[in-house]
C-alpha cells in the first residue's frame, strides 16, 4: 500500500463515510484495525492495552476532519497510536517535558519485568524481548515494519519525520537489536535466525 489514498481505496471510502455521519462506516474501520493495534501496544505497553486502542480511536474521532488523505489512514492511524503510547509511557513514569521516551527502552520504563507476550516459537519470543531494550521510537519503527508490512513513506507518516529519517532509524534499529539479540541468546547461530524474518522485511524496502 502507498502513501496516498485513492478515491477507490476501502479504507478512503469508508473515511469519507464516517466523516459524513455514517458511524457504521467508524465501527468497521475500528473492527479491521483492532487487532492491528493490539500488536501495536502489546509488546510496548505492560497493562492498559484495550484502554489504549479505545484512546486512539477517540483521538482519531476527534481529528478527523484534520485527516486529508496525504498518507494512509494506517499511517495516520499508527501516528495517532504512537502519541497515545508516548503519552501512556510520560504519565507512567511521571517524567518531565525533558525527557524524551522515545530514546529510552520500555525495558527501561517498565516495572513488570520480561515481556509477558507470549510467542508461538522461542525465536519469536526473544526477538520481543530484544526489541523492549531498543529506544521506544526504534522499537516502534522496526515493528511496524515487521508486523503491520508498512512502506517508507507510511512509516514517515506514521513516525512523522522525513521518509529518510524513517529509513535511518529502520537501519540503526536492526543494528542494535542484532547487537541485543547476540547478547540474549549468547549464540551467533540463533540470533541470526531470530533477526532472519524482520531483516527480510527491512531489506525489501531497501533499507
């Protein structure tokens, strides 16, 4: 998917119908993106999850007429839920307009200790827990790009800066969680493989 939207996109159609006054249209918008943002939050928040996904659909309501299409409505829908996430991780941790959570991990922020996500294989649960040490906006980059298979430009929409910036943290993500994975695992090998699946998705975007 591209970074605009045409008048025959589904998602589109359905923003102009909610737009209009057609809350079915909302609701089904709401409905196909839920478990997007579940995978979104699971992983970078410890509680709160459901709360957070309703966060960001009140927050899309009440910007809507703000949303002109430049990007996809997942771009604009992931932005969205990144600002409710860095808003989540401020109260959290009661810190101040100074510091910047995006440069620290949710490791970092959290108190719950491991990731409580459960993943289907071992390699797949590493690779979680190596992506909560990263800084939150890398964190947010690489996952995006892994699960939810966002081009350049949405994920510039998404993280709000420039389509190369995007690219640059995509590159200094994978980098540090390589380093992160070794560290884990404590076997080149299974790092390697752990790292496979989300370093194929960064390569076909030519990062």
């Amino acid at each position: 998917m591209g970074s605009m939207q045409g008048p025959d996109d589904p998602d589109a159609v359905a923003v102009a119908a909610w737009r209009a006054g057609d809350k079915a249209a909302g609701e089904a918008l709401f409905e196909k993106y839920f478990e997007a943002l579940y995978r979104f939050f699971r992983n970078k928040a410890d509680d709160g999850v459901e709360d957070l996904i309703q966060q960001t659909f009140l927050a899309i309501v009440g910007s809507l007429d703000r949303f002109r299409g430049e990007a996809s409505f997942r771009s604009y829908l992931f932005a969205i839920a990144r600002n409710e996430l860095l808003g989540h991780w401020r109260k959290r941790g009661r810190r101040n307009d100074e510091v910047d959570v995006t440069e620290i991990s949710v490791a970092a922020m959290s108190s719950a200790g491991p990731s409580r996500v459960l993943a289907r294989r071992h390699e797949q649960q590493v690779l979680l827990e190596a992506l909560r040490a990263l800084p939150l906006d890398l964190q947010i980059a690489l996952e995006l790009v892994y699960w939810e298979d966002l081009t350049g430009p949405e994920l510039a929409a998404a993280l709000g800066v420039p389509e190369g910036t995007a690219r640059s943290r995509l590159r200094r993500g994978k980098e540090m969680l390589a380093a992160r994975l070794a560290e884990l695992v404590g076997d080149p090998a299974t790092a390697e493989e752990s790292m496979r699946p989300l370093a194929g998705r960064i390569a076909a975007l030519g990062s």
